[in-house]
C-alpha cells in the first residue's frame, strides 16, 4: 500500500482530519470545533489537510475514519464520506473502533477505560488492558453502560483505570466517587486512528474490526439528543 | 456529459447516470418500505442508518447497469433537501467526497423540483412548464422559468396528496404505503355511494387541502360505507381539486401542457383522468416514466445537469438543507 494515510474524525463536536506517512508520522493536521457542521465542513477540512500536507488527493495510500462509538449523525458523515472515497479513489479505506483506538493512543501501561457521554448517567465504553505499545487487549466490550454499574465493576480488577474521553468531563462527579478511576483528558486525534488501523490491519484477529460499518452500540428506536450533534 | 445523481432524503437510497440529453444509463433504487412498513411511516433513525449501508452498493449498481466508469463521468449532483436531516447528510457527505476524490464539479438540488424534471428524461424540456407535484411530502404546483428560477402557484395548505393517501389508507385498514392499496380497491367501488364534502378553497389562491378529506373519510368509514366507495369517493376528490387549480393556473400562465410527477402522479386513474379532461382544453399531460414518478436519482442528475448548464456549482462547505422553500432550486 503505497502513499499517505488520510483520517479523519466526526464523532463528536471536533471535526479532524489528519495526513499520515506510511510509517505513522503525522504530516498535517487540521482541527475544528464545528457543532453541527460537520456535513458541511467536513470536505474542506480534509482538503486543507491535505494542503498543508502537500500531498495531493490522488496520492493517497488509503484512508481511515472513526466508525463509533459517538453521534449517529457525525458517524454517517464520516463513514459515508469513507466509502465515496474509497469509490472515488480506488484506495483501502478502514473504518477504526473509536474506543480501542483511544486506550491505544496513550503511551502508559495499564488498564483504560474511554467512555464518550451517553447523557444521564450513562457512557458508551469499554475496559482495556495496554501493554508495552500492543494493541490494547480487551477486557470489557464497548457497550452502551450506566457509569455508577461500570465503574463498580471496575472494582474487581483491584487496579486503577485511566479514563479518557468526554465522560471524563461531563461525568465527573460519578468518576470521583469511583476509587479506582483516574481521569485522564486526552481527545482522540484523527491521526490515533490512523496509527491504530495501521497496526491493527497488521493483526489478522482484529482486522475485521475495521469495516466501514457504524457502531452505534445503542438500537435505533430510542431517541437520543446525541443524534442532534 | 454524464452526471452522477444521488437521492436519500426520506426512504429510498438512489443513484444514477444520466447524460445531458436527458437519456438514463442507469438506474438504481434501494427501498426501504420494508423496513418502516411496520411502524406506519418512515422512522429518521432507522432510514438514516438503511441509507448509509445501501449507498455505496446502490451506486455501484448505476455503474454496473450503465456500464461505464468512474472517469465517464463528468458532474454530480446531489439532493441537499427538503427531507430527514439524517437521511439526506448521508447522501450529501457520500457526494461532495465522490465529487472531491474525483475533482468533479457539485451541485446541489430541491429534491422537490427535481420530481418536475423526471418528466424530461426522454421529453424535451421548453421553458416556461407548468409541474404539478404531489408526492408523500410535497404537494406543489410550479412554474419553471428558467433551472434556478421556480415560481410557487399554489402548495398544500395541511397535508400534503401522498399522505392523505397513506392517512385515509390507515383509516380504512388497508395498510402502508396508502397510494397503491386504495387505487386498488377504489376499481370495485362507486364514489356517488359514499360522496365527501368539497374541499376547502382559498379566495385568490391556488393552494391545497387535504386534511378535511381524511376527517370526512373516516367518519364515513365509521358510520358504515364500504371501503371500496369511500376509496374511489377520496381519488374522485383528490382529482377534483388538483384539476380546478391546475385549470385556474394554465388560464393564468397560459400553459399549453402540465408535468405531472411525485409520487401520487403513479395513480392510474389519476393519470388517465387528467389527461382525458385536460385534452378537452388542448392541454398536454406530461408524466415521467412509471418507475421515475417515485423517489429516484435520475431526476436529482437531470436537475443537476440543467442547473450546471445555466452555471450552477455548489461550494465546497454546501449543506443539507432539511426545510427549504420550494422555490429555490
Ligand atoms: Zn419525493
């Protein structure tokens, strides 16, 4: 697979798009908080990274966007723009699970927990062990959770568990009453899900992990006020 | 040219390829009624994530129908509304990337409009046309001056034609979708058994109303008239009103012949009713093709060539527009 890497990330309210090398070097990337804008903005972004990159569309290796878990609207954004690339280029395209991407993304051995805020008391998350720069093992599915349910579960690992993503903000009062959770503040960044693709396309077990099919995690039938994102 | 047309603004996922002549070299629409059947109407959620899985494939299908490739095309055109948000961001962001992997000009089109201009693939388009449509969302009648110049005569005042259909449908137990089930039984049925009020008009204007005839068709159905009479009674209405406003709009445009498309525009007896009336005036029914009367993409791509010709191109940050007046282009 020759050529850069293109990412891009419309799962929540921060629209990103990143230009990769082959080996995992981040070449540009742009970033835009854009609430409800993402349809809209979501092609200029990736043109200006590519700008700044200096790579031009039809130099493109292959491209990668986060396929959940995060808003129903901004998912579909970004996978069907996903797809019309790889239509319109005739590159590999890899849609990456938001959640191990992020545990991936930050360098501390442990266990991590990302959770994205599902309103109420609830969290799309899952559990994570990471080790040595692997991709991380997983030790509780991405599922759609009550945090105080999750994070009592935690308990039986007996070890402390980085949080990441936005439930670390919004959900911060249940997470301090949790004594094993730490709260980290890193964001996913467009390029993290690139470096994960990369790696997991590498790994035969996972590599069907990265279809260009939404992961909701939450039937469609309940309304949910992320879908207004 | 060709142009790459793609529809998803409520329940079909469509794509297209159509040339500048208005010739379509293929076709392919993916329906969803399966799947909303259930609930009695279309569910935003549910179409939004049917869209997004069927797109791509539907787009491939138009490809492969047509036979030609990625680099025989030279436009594409997309329905940026009105429509579900969800449903029609699906298709838009699937466009402006396709556009932009491919370095194609872009335009988006009023899916409303659109409907008019299913009835020049195959027909020569003359400005000015008189189109009337009536669909499941939309029930209109324009004047088309120019591609970007669309005048609203008259729009429904309630609901809009499609719906009453599928309204009085429901009322009379028959099912979803409504258009199809009542043309069906209305054959066996006699409209003078079970008559319904005339509809409300509006001093001066050439707009719309449905709703009454709902009320009225239930309230019959209640009292004990049979389906059939009710059924054939509502399409007899229906006709009536689209054909005192379509006569009081052709004296005022003087309008040699009226497109007629949509949805309902699929009717038989609707079809067949107004073109034997209007011909007693010399007036002219235009209908698209059976298959481009529905939601499809190939009326998207014959929009999109015409407004692309009078020099219409989209930004790059272009946006779905889920309400959006009808006249805009
Ligand atoms: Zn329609």
């Amino acid at each position: 697979m020759k050529g850069p890497w293109l990412c891009f990330d419309t799962s929540t309210e921060m629209l990103s798009a990143a230009v990769l090398g082959r080996d995992g070097r981040l070449l540009a990337e742009v970033s835009r908080h854009a609430p409800r804008l993402h349809s809209a903005m979501l092609v200029p972004t990736i043109s200006e990274a590519l700008r700044l990159a200096g790579v031009s569309r039809s130099d493109l290796g292959a491209a990668a966007a986060n396929r959940g878990p995060g808003s129903y609207t901004g998912l579909r954004i970004g996978l069907a723009a996903l797809e019309a690339l790889r239509d319109g280029l005739g590159i590999p395209v890899y849609g990456v699970p938001g959640l191990p991407a992020a545990a991936f993304a930050q360098a501390q051995d442990g266990l991590v927990a990302p959770a994205l805020d599902a309103r109420r008391e609830d969290a799309f998350c899952a559990l994570y062990e990471v080790r040595d720069g692997a991709l991380p093992r997983e030790l509780m599915e991405p599922a759609l959770r009550r945090l105080p349910d999750f994070c009592e579960d935690l308990k039986a690992h007996g070890r402390p568990v980085l949080f990441l993503g936005d439930a670390v903000r919004a959900h911060r009062a249940i997470l301090e009453t949790c004594e094993y959770a730490r709260l980290g503040t890193a964001e996913l960044r467009a390029a993290d899900l690139g470096r994960y693709a990369l790696r997991a396309r590498e790994e035969a077990t996972i590599a069907d992990a990265l279809s260009t099919a939404a992961l909701y995690l939450r039937p469609p039938a309940v309304s949910d006020g992320r879908d207004a994102r | 040219m060709i142009c790459l047309g793609i529809e998803s603004s409520c329940d079909e996922t469509a794509a297209a390829l159509v040339t500048d002549e208005g010739r379509v070299l293929g076709s392919s629409v993916a329906s969803q009624i399966d799947l909303h059947e259930a609930f009695g109407g279309v569910v935003p959620e549910v179409a939004a994530r049917r869209h997004l899985e069927r797109l791509s494939p539907t787009v491939l299908h138009a490809f492969q129908e047509a036979g030609i490739a990625a680099k025989d095309v030279g436009l594409v055109a997309v329905t940026r509304g009105p429509g579900l948000a969800g449903a029609l961001m699906v298709g838009l962001s699937f466009a402006k990337a396709y556009a932009f992997a491919r370095d194609l000009p872009l335009v988006g089109v009023n899916h409303v409009v659109a409907h008019a201009y299913a009835a020049f693939l195959g027909a020569d388009l003359c400005y000015p046309e008189l189109a009337l449509i009536a669909s499941g969302g939309h029930t209109v009648l324009l004047q088309l001056h120019a591609a970007q110049e669309v005048e609203v005569l008259g729009r429904s005042r309630d609901d809009a034609a499609g719906e009453a259909f599928d309204k009085v449908a429901r009322a009379l137990g028959l099912g979803y979708p409504g258009g199809p089930l009542i043309e069906r039984i209305a054959r066996d049925g006699d409209s003078r058994r079970a008559p319904l009020p005339e509809v409300r008009t509006f001093e001066g204007s050439l707009d719309f109303s449905f709703s009454g005839l709902k009320t009225a068709a239930q309230q019959r159905f209640l009292a004990g008239a049979q389906a059939a009479d009710i059924a054939a009674a509502f399409q007899e209405s229906v006709l009536s009103q689209l054909l005192s406003r379509t006569r009081t709009a052709l004296e005022r445009t003087g309008a040699r012949r009226l497109v007629f498309a949509g949805g309902v525009s699929a009717n038989g007896f609707l079809r067949r009713r107004l073109a034997e009336e209007l011909a007693k005036s010399g007036v002219e029914l235009l209908v698209p093709p059976l298959r481009y009367s529905t939601d499809n993409a190939a009326m998207i791509a014959r929009l999109g060539l015409a407004l692309y010709a009078a020099g219409e191109r989209s930004p790059e940050d272009l946006n779905a527009e889920p309400v959006i007046h009808p006249f805009k282009p």
